[in-house]
C-alpha cells in the first residue's frame, strides 16, 4: 500500500498536515520494510489545506498519509478523498509507517488553534496560523 509522509526537510515528520507542500512517497505492507518510490513536490496552491475535493490532486495516488498534526478540515477532507489521515509525534518516516502496521502509532493531538483551515481561500495561503509550522 501506498503512504504520502509529510515533511519539510525530507528526512523529518512535518508538524502541520494541511501547509505541508512535499511528501515522501513510500510503498509498504506490513511484515516488510517500506520502499521509498519518490516525493510530491506541492505548488503553493495545491497545499492541502487549499485543495478542493473536486478536482484531481497528486496526493490521490496514496491510501494513507501520515502528518505530524492536522486539524478537523484535513482529517475529513483527507477522508472524503478515500485516503487515511495518520497524525503521529514520531519524527522518522520508516518508524511511522512501521508504527502504523504494529498498531502502535503515536498519536499527535489536535493543533492548538481553535479553527480548521479548509475553509481559508487562497488569499490566506501565506499567512501563518497562530504560529503554528508548515
């Protein structure tokens, strides 16, 4: 099965599921080690938390994605898409998809921000969320 991890540095879980703009793309089954396949590469305006539900969006490839946080919008956004929303305080990619598969994930609570952001347009795209990170 197919698993997007979000992260800004390629090596690292992203903190905020719905800013994040690349994602390492692994294949994995459980009892084996996962495979990376290669990356998405977002453009500014088709960040999750902007992307509507009616329209083809790079991320629609993978069954689950794993982000560090993510708030109510992403989660039903992502589910609405027929891909499984994973938010972890593990940091190493390979341990969150191993996780995944032992039950064990270590659940990231939910942003500190009382707002989800899908109903932000595009406008608000560069504007930071209470400080929260990409």
């Amino acid at each position: 099965m197919k698993f997007a991890i979000g992260t800004q540095d390629y090596r690292s879980i992203a903190t905020h599921g719905g800013r994040t703009r690349r994602f390492l793309v692994f294949e994995a089954e459980a009892g084996g080690d996962p495979v990376e396949l290669g990356r998405i590469d977002l453009a500014e305006d088709e960040v999750l938390h902007l992307a509507g539900d009616g329209r083809p969006h790079p991320i629609d490839s993978v069954r689950v994605v794993i982000t560090g946080s993510s708030g109510q919008g992403f989660i039903d956004h992502m589910k609405r898409r027929g891909i499984e929303p994973v938010t972890t305080l593990e940091t190493d990619p390979v341990q969150a998809i191993r996780d995944y598969f032992a039950g064990t994930v270590k659940t990231a609570p939910p942003p500190e921000h009382p707002h989800d952001h899908h109903d932000h347009g595009p406008e608000d795209a560069p504007q930071e969320c209470h400080g929260a990170s990409a």
